[in-house]
C-alpha cells in the first residue's frame, strides 16, 4: 500500500512541481527517492529539461537525507516538495518539530548523524525556517554541473541560514 497523502504535479507559469505526504512509516524514505526520480524523469522527458546523472543522484541523496531526519526526529507527517526553479530542483520538507538542525563539523569518527553534513556538500544552498507548526528545510541542487558550486566557482558550502533570531 502506497501511503503517500498526497502526490501532485503541475506546470504553472512556468515552474514544474511534485509534492507527496509522508507518515514517517518504513518505506517512506524509499518511496520518497522514487518519487524524486519520477519527477527528474518528467523534467527531461515532458519539459525538455537536461539532467545530468551527477545531479539526479544528488537529488536523490538530498531527498533521501532530508525525509529521514524528519521521519526520525518527528512525530508527525512531513510534506516534501519538488520544485524546478531556473535550471535547480529545491527540495523542500517541511515538519511538525519546530527544533533546527545543528550542523556539526565534519568528524570521520563519528557514527552516524551525517545527513546534514551530507546535503550541504551536495546542494548549492540550503536554508531552514521556523514555520508557525514546525519547521522547513530547503535544499537547491543544479540540473547540470557541480551542485558545490556557484555561479563564480566558489564553493556553495557553509552553515545552513536560518531565519534572523533563530539561531
């Protein structure tokens, strides 16, 4: 059984979008990577738009990493969002814990609690926001060349932004 709520697709002034519930049950996380490759397939397909293979896996490890935090460390469901902006894909997801995401410094070491880690070398940006019930996460990854970095070639690395005040 399918339990993703909701599973949406539109072109609307030009944006392309995707978005599915998620009830943090096993299976998710994988129905969520499918869903994002459902939705790089129909940007190249039916909108023309290239993708390259280096981009479609990190939308995949993006996704894969934002929905698992939110599934682990929430009660409640949690929405993600697939979004063409320009040639990106934001990834959004959005939960009922209205705690931020601690990014650490990288630590070989460590076991486990890398997803962060993981989605800030691989996106271009990545915010966080308080929402009146919960929080949102939001991740861009390129179509085409290297999600790290900028348009001046600079890397798009750092701590993840969050709202002034919410530190």
């Amino acid at each position: 059984m399918d339990r993703t709520a909701q599973n949406d697709d539109r072109l609307q002034d030009g944006l392309v979008w995707m978005s599915a519930a998620y009830e943090g049950v096993p299976g998710d996380i994988a129905r969520a990577r499918d869903l994002a490759r459902a939705f790089l397939v129909r940007l190249e397909h039916d909108h023309g738009h290239p993708v390259a293979a280096r981009a479609a896996q990190a939308v995949e490890l993006v996704v894969s990493e934002l929905l698992t935090n939110a599934c682990k460390h929430t009660s409640g469901p949690a929405v993600l969002d697939l979004e063409l902006v320009g040639d990106q894909v934001y990834i959004t997801v959005r939960d009922t814990d209205p705690g931020l995401p601690v990014a650490r410094p990288p630590d070989p070491t460590r076991v486990g609690r890398h997803g962060l880690e993981i989605v800030m070398a691989l996106a271009h940006s990545f915010d966080v926001h308080r929402e009146p019930a919960g929080k949102r996460t939001r991740a861009a990854v390129p179509l085409t060349g290297d999600p790290r970095r900028d348009g001046d070639g600079r890397s798009g690395l750092g701590a993840p932004r969050a709202e002034p005040g919410e530190a």
